[in-house]
C-alpha cells in the first residue's frame, strides 16, 4: 500500500537495522512499526529523523502527553490517517484517558469550525493581537 | 477586508449588542474583537457559538491553556491566519511563556514534517494502532 | 504582494489585451480584476482558463448561485483569500441574500467540523455508502 | 481502524442509544451509521452535535441538496474520506442526479484549479471584493 | 470504495470506450486505470481532462520528470492518497531513482515544516520578495 | 504581524547574531530576512533548521532549482503565504524564468483540480501503483 516496501529485518540495510534497533531499545518494546521501516529506504535521514523526534517529543516546559495531543491535532487537520493513529496510540500509552480524549476532539473540532467561519468572512486580525515590531 | 462589514456598536441589532455585552462581561474588557463584530450580522447563530466556545475552552480534564495550544495548532495547520493570531494572544494570557512558546512550535513543525512524510509515503497504518470494534 | 506583477493595460501583450476585452465585454464592466491580470503573463493558459470558467460556471442542472457558493466552500476549506473575495462578491452579484450568506457560512462550518472529528476518530467508511462496482 | 471502538447497541450507554434511537426514528431507518457510533463515547456532545446537524440541514433560505453539495465540496477540499462518502451519499438520496454530481464535481475541480493558481501567485485581494467597515 | 461505480469496459458508453482506446494507445499498455473508469460517467469532460493532462505534463521548459515530482508535492500536501500513488508511479517510470525519491521526500518534509512554522508565526512578507506591480 | 516580534540586530542575542551573520555569509547579502529574524527568539532550533535547510536544498540527484520549485509547490497548496513568496524569489535567483514559472503553475492548477477529483470520487488505489510489500 505504501510508494515505498515495507522493510522487514531481513532486506534491511546494517544502518537500517541499527536504527531499528535503536528504536526497540528505546521504546522497549520487539515491535518497530511501519513508518520507520519505510522511511528506512533512506537510512541516514530517518535516524536523523529518530534523533529529531525524540528530542522534541521529550519532557520540557511542555507535559510530553500534551505534545502528542498537539502531535494529533495537526495531523487530524492535515487529514494525514497514519499519524493521527500512531499518535493518538502514542497519548493513549502516555495516559491519555477517554474523557481527555474526548476534550482533545471538542477543541479540534471547535477549531476547525472557527477556522471555516474566519477564512469565509476574511476577518481581519485585531491591533491587539499582533506581537508587535 | 472581510466579507461581511465589521459592526460597530451603534449599527448592530440588539440581539448582537447584546452578545458584545456579555463578551464584555465575561471577558472583563470592553475589546469586542472583529470575529464577533463579523459574526454578528447573524446573532442568533454568533450566540450559539460564543456559549459553545466557553463550553468547550472551559477547564475540564484539560487545562484551558493546553486548549489554547492545541487551537493554535489546528489553526496553524489550517493556515488560519485570524485564529494563529487570537489564539496565540490567547494562550498568552492564560501563561504561555516563550519557552512553551518554542515548544509549541516545534511540535506542530515535527508533525507537519512527519505529516508529509506519511502522506508522500502512504504508510499504511499498523494493525497494532487500531482501536478494534 | 504577487510573485508576479499585475499588468496595466499598457504592458500587456496583444494577446492579454484580448483577454481583457473579453473579460470586459462578457462582464459589462470595465473592470478586469487581479487575477487575471497576473495570469495575463502567459495569455495562452488564461485565455483557457477564462474559456472554461465560464462554461463550468454556466447555467445547467446547478443554478449559477449555487455553483457561487460551493466556489466559496472550496476556497474558504483551502484558505485562498483571493478566491474566498472574489466568489463571494461574485455569489452576492447572482442574489446571494444575507440570509443565504449566513446558511452558507453555517454549513461551511459544520462540514469543516465534522471532518475534524472524523479525521481524528479515522471512522471507516459504512458499506452502505459505497457506490459500489 | 477507528481511533475508537464502533459501539453497538449492546456495548452503548443508555444515553448512545437513546440517541442511536432518535436517528433512527428520525431517518425512518434501523441503521447508523459508523460515525454516530463512535462519537457515541461521548454521548452527550454527540447528542447536542446531532441536533445541530439538523438544524443546519434542514430547508431555510438554501435548499437541504443544496448544503448536501456544499458539505460534499468542503470534505473534498479536506481530504476527509469519511464525509465525502456519507454526505455524497445523502445528496443522492436528497435528488441529486447523475448530471448534477458531475457539475458538482466541474466546480470543485475548478475551485481547486484556481484556489492553487491564486495561492501560487499570491494575488492581492482587489479593493472593489472588500465589503467595507 | 468510489462515490461513483468504476466502469468497465462492458458498461462503459462509446465516448467512454474512446478516451479508453485513446489512453491505451498514448500508452501503450493494455491497462486504464481507475481514475479513468470513474471519471467516465461524465465522458466529455473526462475527455477534456486528458487532453490536458497530456498537454500540461509534456515536455516544455520543465522535464515531464519534474514536472511528476511537482504533481506529487501537490498531492502529498493535500493529502490525495489516489495522486500520490499514480503519479509517484509515473515518476518512477519517467526515470526516478530511489536516491531521487528520497531527495523528493526531503523537499516536501522541509517544506511542510517552514509552512507549518511560518503559519504559526504568521511571519510578514518582506517587501523584497514582491514582485511590484 | 507576526505572534513573536521581528528581531533586529540590536534586540537579537549572541546566538541569533551568530546566526544572522552566518546567514548573511552564505548567502553573500546584508539582508537578513523576517523568517529568521522571528525564529532567532528560539536561536539553537532555529541554528539547526538553517543547517538542515542548507543541507536539503543543497545539489544532489536533484537540481536546487528544481528542489525551490517543489518547495513552492507544497507552500502553494498548504496556503503558505510567507514560503510560496520566499521560495519563488529563491527560484527566480536560482534561474526559473517566466516559461519555467509558467510551467510549475500548470502543473500547481493541474494537480490541485485532479486531486479535487480523486477525493471527491474517492477513487480506489489501483493494485499496480503499490510499491508491494
């Protein structure tokens, strides 16, 4: 189904492999899923990839469970199917709980509704809410 | 710029006085921002959305400043240029500081790549992130 | 504001004056807007374009209006300003009332919020809404 | 392959399945669909999102095919697989005919055609499009 | 899976049978694809479609390569799972090599990621950009 | 306009000066543009953005005029006005003439209208664009 083959252990390049394996090590878990496997036609870049999105999705001033709420909320709006899976996945392992998940929805879809009324009227931004020079 | 006049105070109707009155109350400012004055030429409607939008923005088991984020997002993603800018502000006032700000950016800027990534790719989503019937 | 300039009558190529006129003569007015005075930069292409606009926006078994305002509808869910403007003025040139205005923005707002949530819930499509073979 | 189970009438809360019922009475059909049964987790907002939906749909200043052609025209420009099925389906079911779906079809490929041209190009918004303050 | 059937040869009309004939033979392959077979309900216009697709994708001052790695960007960003497949295919089979694809994939990550932090900083245009009136 | 401030040399930190002047020293200008100039308020992501940039944008298998076109044409089709401006500058000093322009804007329209299609129809993959497994 993907423009690419799914790389499985055995057609996958060493640097593929350590990246997959890296990837098991870190998530603790034998199962490496689709994406990297994917994007491992290309070794080099995906490991920079998995380096990027570690360091992004780790702990900061931000809670690491509402990152991959944001994570979700963009890719629900980019209509992007895989990442709004794997993501949510991600949050549920994070603790996201059903009643958090159903506020996650209420904002988007809020969001997405305002967003239509704003791009129909053309509303132009208020003084007050640029940053400033 | 808009689609629809901006309504000032004198040439709304009542009923969407009436609505820039309890934006006024409930916000404790006398700043009426251009979506409502937009939104108001249909102020049954505007007012609907405005009790919907308190609703849903409300803390709940989400934090309404985590709610700001993620509307941001959307709306970002969405290239909502009125709703980034009234957001943003809004998640401002509710204690956004510049580092959540960065990280912010940096997640939707990672799901956005990634977003493209799948999307070019057609990464067919692993059975293990199904929610099951 | 173009990455290519609007062009004046007096810099426009025979051809792009052509197209104007058409414009001008099939309008009756004497305004040709922006866009395609930038499209004139390659005449042959916009005079294609200006050829099929009309017959797509002709009368058939869709009314005019109605073609106006699913024009709307894309070009609000896209963010393009300029067609947002443009198809609206056009919608309200063919009778588009205030009250049509405001059901038009309503719908838009609710197809936008529902494609929020199934998009992130990923609900599979029901059997019984396929077409079929 | 929904981010959320499917609920069947078994597993429902007592209020899912008071709403399931209230679609059916209202559709005069045993079925619901897929959509209704996973918001259904949250049956509270889906119930107040499904008196919504009829309110908006229903016959006002616009025709209910009408919005079933401008709801289809928004989900196609989002890429929402889910919405483009139903509400194509309810279309059909509303008389939309076979010559009416391909002009739907002709005006939302030209919107997108030109909202791509006009965001390639960035053309500015002409002063005469502007409703004014 | 479509919202309309894909029409085989048998139920196809003969205008629908000629673009047929015609697509194989520019071709040279026995195989029409589904795009096609569904886009033929509405034959006139179908035919349309592929006189300019051939015209547009041709040779020019671009490389009918490129020219696919651009369709494919389109795509991608808009999420249309069918043109992402097609048209990678048809880049492959104009010659794109796996190191190509990669380059490709990386063009649009970086893309998507500034678009994604630009829309969220709604960064101003600098007036060197402009390409004046 | 922007949500952060535009940063002038005077206000920027070290890091962001570092920045500015590495900028201006690879490109051989003065000018530093707005893009950098907001994301210098988070200097080390911004730092390593600027490398990536370079990186992908650089020669490869793929010419970099091809790669600024590319570029436009995901920013063209996510709306992003900042990038469609800034990438068809980069262009133009990378040498796309008019016809190249003309060129990349045909095929912009082209894929926007076909993936209008293919979503609305929601066309099935055909089994011979997949990659396999």
């Amino acid at each position: 189904m993907s423009t690419r083959p799914i790389l499985d252990d055995e057609s996958a390049s060493p640097e593929a492999r350590a990246l997959f394996d890296d990837i098991r090590a870190k998530r603790n878990t034998e199962y490496v899923n689709h994406f990297w496997r994917v994007m491992a036609h290309d070794p080099e870049r995906a490991a920079e990839l998995w380096q990027k999105l570690q360091r992004v999705m780790a702990p900061g001033k931000l809670d690491p469970l509402v990152k991959e709420m944001i994570y979700v909320a963009v890719s629900a709006s980019n209509g992007c199917s895989y990442c709004v899976h794997s993501h949510t996945a991600a949050a549920k392992n994070r603790g996201m709980t059903d009643e958090m998940h159903s506020e996650l929805l209420a904002v988007i879809a809020m969001a997405q509704e305002t967003n239509g009324l704003a791009n129909s009227l053309q509303v132009p931004v208020d003084d007050c809410f640029e940053a400033g020079r």
